[in-house]
C-alpha cells in the first residue's frame, strides 16, 4: 500500500505524451489542449482608441464650452485635429484625432443651445486606451499547453490564430469485470447487479477530453478477460478496468496483466475510497484496474486516470483545482490509516457540509455533492472551522 | 442603472421554460438538464452482500479456526448455511451465505497448514451491506433539473435509466455589430480590430449546453442591423448582440429592438465591467445587447445569460458556485459606485491573488486567470485575508 502522493507521481512518471496534433476550428477548440504558443501579429489596441463614448478633446479646455468639429465612427479614420476650443463626437472603440488628449464621456456632457458642448463631470479620466497597452506585437499571451476555454478563444480570434493546433485526443478502452454485472437496460435478478461503473467511465473519459471505447462487460473467466485486456492494449492508449483487481480467488487481473507484458507498478493505495488500485504500463500504453464499487471508481479516475489523459495531451495544468473551506461542522472518522475522501456540500456561507456516505458503494451520495473533500492520512478528528481540500465535481 | 441583482432578478422573472424534451442515451445526457425525477425499480444492494474479499462467519467463532465450506464469487448464490466453526470463502460484491453475520476481510486471516482459517485482526465490523442500505424501491435519488455530470449516471445506470430523458438545448443567435469588426482569418487595418466576441459566444453557448447560431459580424446601419436581430429573433430562442448598445450616435440597436417589438427591460447595469448591457424580452424570445469589449461581454454572458439558458432548459441549479476565499494582498480601487469584477489566481494557498486588469477590453488577463472576484457596491478597500466571492472559470 503507498500513499495516494507516491501513487500519483509513480503515474505522472510513466505517461508518454501522445505526439500527434491536429488543426481545428476555433468552435472546435474548445475544451482542446492548446499545442503551439499563441503569438500576436498585432499591437492591440492596434491603435490609441477611446474606451467610452464622448468627446475627445484637450483636458486644458475643459472648462469652456466646445465646437464639434467630426464625428469619429469606429472602424473610421479622423479626418480632423483638435485645436483649442474644439472636440470631435467619438464612439467607443473608435481611433483618437490628433491633438485631444483625453475622451469625456458623453453622459458628463451637456448640448448647450448654440450647438457647442460643455463638461459637467469633475475630474476626468483619459479614457484613452494607448496602442499596444494590452499585447506588444510578437509577445505570447497564450501558451502550449492551455486547456481552451472560451476566454481563451477570444485571445486567439484576436490575434488571428483562427486554426489552432491541438494534441490529438487519448483513446481509452473501459472494460467493467464481473459475472455479476448486467446492463442498465436489464433488470438484475438474484445476485446480479446493474453495471454503472462502465457508463460512468464513459462520461469520464467524455469529460476529461479524451475518446471512450467502450468494450461491453467483460466475464469473470480468465480466458475472456486475457482476450478482452489484449485488444483493448492494442486499439487504444490507456486501458481502464473496473472490479477484479483486489485480492479474491477470481480476481486474476493482475495475473493477466503480467502476461500480456503489463509492468504491475502499484496494486493498492492508502485511499478510502479506492484501496483496491492496480496500475502498469506496457510500453507506452497505461492501464488502471480501478475498484469495483462505483464511488472508488469515480474518485480513482478523478485522481489518477484523467491526469494522466491530460499530461499524455500534454496540459500545462494536469490536476484538478481543489480549494481550502472551512468544516461547518465537527468531523470524525473511526480509523485514520488511509487519506480519507468524503462526499460534501458546499453551502451559502462558503462551509463544508459533510454528506451522509454509507462507503464505497453508495453512489447516491454523490447525487447532490458539490465536492470530494479530503481527511489527511492520520487525522481522526476536525473542528468546525478548520480547513479542508475541497475537490469541486 | 440598476444593481446586478435587481438585473438578475429581472432576467429571472422574464425566462419561459422550454417546453421541448427529447429521450437521449446515457452517455449522451452528459451536461444534459435532466427532465424527470429518477425512480429507484430496485433495492440497492439487491441483496446482503459483503463489502469486501474475505470468509463469511460468525462472530462469535473468531477465536478459533474456521473450515472453509464454500466459495461464494461475485454473481453466484451460496448454497450452504454457516454453522459453528466453519466460513465461506466470499468475493467482493457477492451475497452473504445464510448464518452469517460478518465477514472477514482476506488480509486479516491466515491460512492454517491443515486448510482451516484463523481470524489475525483485531475488533472486526461486519463489513456486510445491508438490503436496501443505499436506496429502497420507489425512492428518487435524482431530481427532475439535475444538470448530468458522470456520478448522475451512475446512478441512473444502476437504477435501469438507460434512456433518459432530457430538455432540449436552446437555440442562441449571436450577432457580433460594428463596421470596425473584421474576422479572426483578416489582418486588421487602420481602425479595424478582429472580431473576438462572437467566437468567444459561440464557446460560452456550447459550454452552457445550448446551441450556438452564429450569424456573422453585422454592419453599422439601421437596415442590416434590423434585419439580422429579425432574423434572430425568429429563428432562436435567446437573441444576443455584443457592442452597439451603449450611447454613442450610431448605437441604435435599442431604437430597433423596439420597432421588433422588443420591450427593453434595463439597459444599464451597476457593475464593472459590463455597465452598458441591455436586456429585453419579446414574447417568449430574450435578446441580449451585451458590452462591445471582450472581456465585458464574457463577464455578463456567465452572470446573466448563462443562467438564462439554464433555467428555459429547467435546470434546478442555474447559478454558478462561488467560492469565498481569502485575498493574498491588500486590494483597493479609485471608485465604488459599482460591484467590481476583476480577474485573479487562486494561489497554492488557496488565497485570491489579483491579476494585473487594464480594464474590459483587456482580455489577455484572462489567459492565466482561474476566476473572477467581486468586489461589492461601495467598497473601495480590501485588506489581506478578507474573504472574496470568487467564480472559477
């Protein structure tokens, strides 16, 4: 048994990321690992503009009234420079005319009757973004390695990367194990059980950004499960089983797996839920045996697995965001031999409410969790009020 | 100018639920808006089962060696009763034999040179799963406006929810407006800037589960504009336009909203970025006139329109999670007659470390920005280790 630490690094060690990338849409982009830093063609602003709609003019005339001598649309080019006594009717966006050093919002203006304008604000603002006072040509906003989300997306579109590079996606064959599995179209008689670990695998992999392959369930003799681990190592890049991996009379994964020249590189973790993780490489291919019951299976494959199809994407930021939130009540667990994770809301206050979880097998205890918060190994007991890792799901 | 949450409120009160559902598979309804409350047609466990690979026994026999009667796998019915002094051997998952009351995990036993067992452990549980400990017949772990993630379909696997189903998705047209706009694939020139907002909306839309209509940058005239938010209007359900809408002379997009028949419910809100944003309603159809500037647009986009979409599809938790989390430094801005929102880091210590922001067309501070902070109406001074909302992003 090593601890979840040593687990995780003894995974980041064996990933080999997947070369291949690909040209996509921008559209398509999302949720991609970026594979090329994103430099900019442009100055942006790529000119001085004004940030409001108003008047651009001279601050040193702002206490007498001024002729409007233009009117400056965005997308045109001022035609007209700023004297003393005169401004020019500028909308956001639009180039500063020559002479004006300072735009006043046209909601600190009033029209006199001859015509002319007249500041009534205190204090103004420039409200003149300067060229280049965001991004310098050739600078590099964005790097190799982002995971793109849609602000991302607009950084490229405004550098004109309309195309990007992006890693190809990991391929990841689900095998869920066991006789007494039958599929949520069935309804399981005597000591049969619906397969949900195999759909949730699915949904996982879905939204880690990489491409399921589902292999159907997968019968407890040691013939097929051999013949159903070797196709999976051969049309995919990362190999994920559920149930058949601790230590009963018929669970002869690990056995398999060595002989189909898998390096078994751990088999348990001190984690609860999911003691039970085997994890080996074959060649460059990885390949998890996670538990069987549904709870350790979910948390292994947020812990391990989707890491490991992020680092093969080559992201810059593989782990799961988690933040430090106070208990909203006292905490305590019988034994503390294992790092702990529990199922959690996060309520109005911003504390940590501990949900009722029956152990590993109890799914509907994530049916309304905001989180997976996390008891160190050797801790028994919090107090309301002490900091948790909290792990949004 | 109204506050963000008298805007919210409004946009609330102005959004009919779709009525369309559609039955989807389950890997499908991932990120889908669940229609109907999930059913339990089963026990879960179905059965006693035991928790862990191991010998199911009697208690009160601990003391001494057990002989081994049986071995029970995982989807097999035990045919023998425990008796005084004996156990079967028995898998993760797999019924408990009659006579039993507790089970032994594999690790904590022995095996005596004459094929009998002995207990090594100390202070056994019963490591046995009651009959409907999880979940009894009828009852409903997932509520009808679940938005699916992995672990609700698990639970739906389990439960024979194989085809569920789902609201529709909303159908969102996007309007980017100005004669200053060019496409991401163009260079540029003199007071051109690339279009950045509209393919930014289009990554929002698909990441709010809706369905993004994009219609191309629409010109600076009264006619096109009119028609294409015509267009819009009639073919989606959600029309939302970015820049035009605040003051300047050729901001007429409110004039024509209007003449559609649009009844304009604010136009301005009290919150930076995003102070010039227009909301209306026509019949059933919302339209949005969100800031030109990128980073405005991306900011009300999540805070209005993204909930919007959540609740026509009758989502039950439409509003994003925020954090409250402590401030790394002193923060402190000039003036407070608005909620500030500002882009920031939350650093390894879990604190909110501000990120340089030159304000809303800066959307390069977005790039390494893993939320966004509010800095209420009124307050123009944090001090280190005051608690922030912040929303991921």
């Amino acid at each position: 048994m090593i601890s979840l630490d040593k687990a995780i690094r003894i995974v980041e060690q064996s990933v080999t990321a997947l070369n291949s990338e690909e040209r996509v849409s921008l559209s398509e982009s999302l949720n991609r690992v970026l594979r090329h830093d994103v430099v900019s063609d442009i100055n942006m602003p790529p000119f001085r503009k004004t940030a409001v709609d108003g008047y651009a003019c001279r601050a040193a005339d702002l206490d007498n009234p001024l002729t409007v001598i233009e009117v400056i649309a965005a997308g045109t080019t001022p035609q007209k420079t700023i004297a003393q006594g005169t401004c020019s009717k500028i909308m956001t966006g639009a180039p500063i005319p020559n002479g004006a050093d300072c735009v006043i919002p046209v909601e600190d203006t009033e029209l006199l009757s001859d015509g002319t304008i007249r500041f009534k604000g205190s204090k103004p603002k420039s409200n003149i973004c300067e060229l280049g006072e965001d991004i310098k040509i050739g600078e590099s906003p964005l790097s190799k390695g982002t995971l793109i989300k849609p602000q991302h997306i607009a950084i490229m579109a405004a550098l004109g990367c309309h195309s990007p590079i992006v890693s190809v996606r990991p391929r990841v064959s689900i095998l869920p194990t066991g006789d007494e599995l039958v599929e949520p179209t069935e309804i399981p008689q005597g000591s049969k059980i619906r397969n949900s670990n195999g759909h949730q695998l699915i949904a996982q992999v879905i939204s880690a950004g990489a491409i399921p392959m589902y292999h159907g369930i997968v019968g407890d003799t040691e013939e097929v499960t051999e013949k159903a681990i070797a196709r999976a190592l051969a049309e995919s890049d990362v190999v994920v089983l559920t149930g058949g991996v601790s230590m009963g009379d018929f669970d002869y994964v690990p056995r398999i797996m060595e002989r189909l020249g898998v390096k078994i590189l751990f088999d348990s973790i001190a984690v609860q839920p999911g003691k039970p993780t085997t994890f080996g490489v074959a060649g460059n291919k990885l390949i998890f045996g996670l538990p069987g019951n549904p709870v350790s299976s979910f948390v292994q494959f947020e812990l391990l697995v989707k890491p490991a199809l992020l680092m093969m994407m080559q992201c810059n930021e593989p782990y799961a965001r988690t933040y430090k939130l106070p208990l909203a009540i006292d905490y305590s667990r019988k034994r503390a031999e294992r790092l702990g994770l529990f199922p959690v809301i996060v309520n109005d206050k911003g504390e940590v409410e501990p949900l009722e979880f029956h152990g590993s097998a109890h799914i509907f205890s994530l049916a309304k969790a905001t989180g997976i918060a996390a008891i160190p190994l050797g801790v028994k007991e919090l107090k309301k009020g002490e900091l948790l890792d909290v792990r949004p799901i």
